[in-house]
C-alpha cells in the first residue's frame, strides 16, 4: 500500500512529502526574503531526494516563525514576492506544493493562510485558518470555508491548519465536500503530542479520508516545535510517522484516493460519514435524515451556548499579552473605530 514511502509507485498511487522545516527566526523583512529562499531551496530537495513525490507540503509558521509578530512589514499577500516565489519553484520542480503565509488583511488582524499551488505554478487552493489557536493565536478567523480541490491523479484534497484538526467538524467538511486527502499543517510545539497522533488517525477512520499532517521541528531559542509529519490511511492504519524531530527531513508516502473510493461506496460496517445523514436504514428506508444534534442547530440559528458558558474563565487573548478586541466578527477595523 505505502509502496516504501513511494519508491514504488503505483498507477494510482499519489506520492506525498511532509517536510520537518526547521523552525525559524523571523523577524523583519530580509529574514522573510531568507525564509522564502530556504523553503524553495527544500521544494528542490524534495524533486531530488524523491523523483516520484507529487505533493511536498510545509508546515504552518514555515514562513514566518512562532513570533506571533501582526507586523505590516512581514505579512504576505497572493500576489507579493513570496508567494509568486513559491509559484515558480513549483513549476520549475513540476510538483504540487502547499504553502503556509500570514496574509495580511487590511479590515482586521492578519489571517493564517495556506495555499496549494499545482505543478504548473498556479494557485489551486487558497484557506484562511477557521479556529485559531485562542488564546494564543492573534489571527483573524477564517472566512472562506473548507475549499476542496482536484490535485494529482485527480484526488480531491482539503487542507486545514493545526487547531483545526481538533474539532471533528473540520475533516467531516472536508470529506463531506469529497476531500479524499486531507492536509493538516501545524506549529505544534511537544505538550500536543498524543492528541496530534489520535486526532489525525480518528479524523481519517471516522470520514474514510487519507490525512497527511506536518509540524515545524526543532528550536528557535525559546519553543521546540516537535517535528512530527504523520500520514494516516481511511482506515486509520498510520503509513508513516516521523516522530524523530530531524529538522528538515522529509517523510514520504504512497497513498491510494481510488481506494478511498472504493471504500466509501463498498463499505457498510462503519462507512460513518454516508450514515451521519442516514441514521439506522435499516429499520427506516434511507434511514433518518433530521437534525438530531442540538449543537448544529442552535450554531446555525446563532444561539450556540454551553450550559456552563458563564464560568468559562478565557474569553479573549489577555493571558497572552494581546488587548482584549472591541469590534464584532465581520466588523472591519475602520467601522469599529468609527
């Protein structure tokens, strides 16, 4: 199945490579130009070391380094000289790439975005993070969904961003959306640990989805991201796990979207993300097909409350230095002010 981390590659198979960047010092703009020569110079390592990859994916923060910094003079944009970087490395490497970049955002705080870009140097995917990680997290939440894409061999792919992948609704989107591979890139640091490996595997079985997840490694003088690239099969079986933290190694596998599909029309036993919406046909015809869940509901209708919201004692990001925010979400800063 895995094909020894895609030596063998197979006619369906699609070859992917998580790199363990490590983790930098960003601080003003010659270090982001530094950091964006850097990460185009592993894109070629990843051509080289292993002709047969189709998708090399970096982590989150590769770009721009655990700092939390909201600086103007360090944000990206689509269209400024790191991304167009990455671009060119893609086409001249004739792989895909998936890019982490704090895109600046001139409404609000910053938004912590990934971008998938295809063989050719196009930009075939571009994701605001929609959880950030609060309360340590200044970012701006994400505004653009869970987009899925075709990539190589005609996969669908979905990425998410680190804390996303803690709430089970992300990857059940993403599947739900037809992603067959989702992404997850991260700059986890050690205490995350057992929750990274079992969350990456359950969101795998639980929506018969391939996950590739990537964290940053090594220190950057004060935290220790842990360097942990995971990919995970539908059936949650892991196929590689660099769980060394050697910054800058690349973990590779070969996984298989044609049997994800497979799985998801053949399976019965446990083929959840088609029973979510199909509850006990067998006793039902098509089986039931409401809303039983009172969570999803009240979200919708915007009455989400817990039974013990009043005490919840982290409500804003004070406890990490950052001043408590005064406008509402959809609110752009200039409207806040006024």
């Amino acid at each position: 199945m895995n094909g020894l981390g895609g030596l063998n590659k197979s006619p369906d198979g699609v070859v992917i490579g998580l790199v363990h960047l490590q983790l930098p010092v960003v601080e003003t703009p010659a270090d982001l130009a530094a950091q964006t020569d850097r990460i185009v110079s592993m894109v070629g390592k990843a051509r080289r070391g292993l002709p047969t990859m189709d998708l090399v994916v970096f982590p989150e923060y590769a770009l721009h380094g655990l700092s939390m910094s909201t600086r103007p003079e360090i944000m990206c944009s689509l269209d400024g000289p790191e991304v167009a970087a990455f671009r060119r490395a893609c086409a001249e490497q004739d792989i895909w790439g998936c890019f982490s970049i704090m895109e600046e955002n001139p409404g609000g705080n910053p938004y912590n975005a990934g971008i998938i870009i295809d063989n050719t140097g196009e930009l075939a995917l571009h994701y605001r993070k929609l959880h950030p990680w609060v309360p340590v997290e200044p970012w701006e939440p994400g505004n653009l969904g869970v987009p899925v894409i075709t990539g190589p061999k005609g996969a669908r792919i979905g990425l998410i961003i680190c804390h996303d992948g803690m709430f089970p609704e992300m990857a059940r989107e993403a599947a739900y959306r037809g992603g067959e591979i989702m992404l997850r890139t991260a700059g986890y640091t050690a205490p995350i640990r057992e929750s990274w490996r079992f969350t990456n595997q359950a969101n795998a079985f639980c929506n018969l989805m391939v996950t590739a997840s990537v964290c940053m490694c090594g220190s950057d003088g004060t935290f220790d991201s842990m360097g942990e690239g995971m990919i995970v099969n539908f059936d949650g079986t892991i196929l590689a796990h660099g769980a060394g933290g050697r910054p800058d190694e690349i973990i590779t596998a070969e996984v298989r979207p044609d049997l994800v599909r497979e799985a998801r029309i053949h399976w019965g036993v446990e083929n959840n993300i088609y029973q979510l919406g199909h509850r006990g046909y067998v006793a039902v015809k098509g089986g039931a097909q409401d809303c039983p869940y009172s969570y999803m509901t009240d979200l919708v209708a915007g009455r989400y409350r817990l039974p013990w919201e009043d005490a919840v004692k982290e409500t804003d990001g004070a406890s990490c230095g950052f001043p408590a925010p005064e406008r509402f979400h959809g609110e752009k800063a200039t409207e806040a002010a006024e």
